[in-house]
C-alpha cells in the first residue's frame, strides 16, 4: 500500500513538475511526503529481514525490491525538501531501477508469486521509470513524450501494488481464517 501511495503521489508530482504548476513549498511539501512514506516503508522493510515472515527466496526478491523503494523515496524527498540537485539522485534511481528489472525477471522466471505476469509487470515498470529518471534529469531540452510515459508507467505501477496489495491483504486474512 505504501508503495502504491508513493508511486501515485509521484505520478502527480511529475505531472505537477513538468507543467511547471507549482511553487518551491508545494515542492518542499511532496518531498516531506516521500521521505515520510520512504522512512515508514524501511520499518517495513527490514522487517522481513528480522521476522522472516515469508520463505527466503521472496525476502530476496520483495525485501530487496520494497528497500530499493524506500531508499529512493528517502533520497528523492530529502533532495526535494533541502532543494538538493536531483541528478545524484538519479543515478542512484537508475542503480535501484536495473535491480527492479533483475527482480522482475527472477519472479517471472520462477514464479515467485501467485501472479507471475503481474508480478513482474510491477516490478518491471518500476524499474523502467526509475531508469528513465536520468534521462529527464539530465535532458537539456523537454521530452514531452517521455515526460508522459513515465507518468503512465508510475501511474500503472501505483494501480498494481495496490491491487497486489489489496489482494495480498485478502488472501492473508483469508488463510489465517481457514486455519481457525
């Protein structure tokens, strides 16, 4: 859930971005945002590490995947609310987004979830939008079509994590259930 709330708010933060349509504490304001989501996420994160809630092979994938997360809402929202240059930050966006496409293609090879396809989808997109972050970064003149596809891509991925994670929900409060 958090991660579908993050990739949503970051959706309209780029959409916001990019038709220049807000002002520096607006900015501030989202960057607060994902640092707090980002920071709430990392509990949640290394959680799994400690607890171990699920069998190994999925802490690799969803452990990693839900931290390479929070690491990036962390540093995206510290960037924005101290007005820091993006550009680290985008490579670091880049580093986490070739991780994600390693770990779409790891679910999707063994599949590593009860919805491979989606699975992967999710995790493969964000991968793409992160990459993508140093094009827009860096880019010296405005990609109208790219700016767009990124937002479609974190909008897609803010759908899926939060029906992964509605259904994730579901199913667990189901099993606990049946074992009753």
């Amino acid at each position: 859930m958090l991660i579908a709330a993050g990739s949503l708010i970051f959706a309209i933060y780029l959409y916001k971005v990019f038709r220049k349509s807000f002002e520096k504490k607006e900015e501030q304001g989202f960057g607060g945002v994902f640092f707090i989501i980002g920071l709430i996420a990392s509990f949640f994160g290394l959680g799994l590490y400690f607890s171990e809630p699920i069998p190994a092979q999925y802490i690799e994938i969803y452990g990693v995947g839900y931290l390479v997360f929070t690491l990036l809402m962390i540093i995206g929202g510290l960037s924005l609310m101290f007005n820091w240059n993006e550009k680290p930050a985008s490579y670091l966006a880049v580093i986490g987004g070739i991780m994600l496409l390693g770990s779409a293609y790891t679910v999707f090879s063994f599949s590593l979830s009860k919805s491979p396809f989606s699975t992967a989808l999710m995790f493969g997109l964000s991968g793409l939008g992160s990459i993508s972050s140093i094009i827009l970064t860096h880019s010296t003149k405005r990609l109208k079509v790219l700016e767009w596809l990124v937002i479609l891509i974190f909008v897609a991925v803010g759908l899926l994590t939060l029906y992964s994670g509605m259904h994730a929900q579901y199913g667990h409060v189901a099993s606990t259930l049946a074992a009753k």
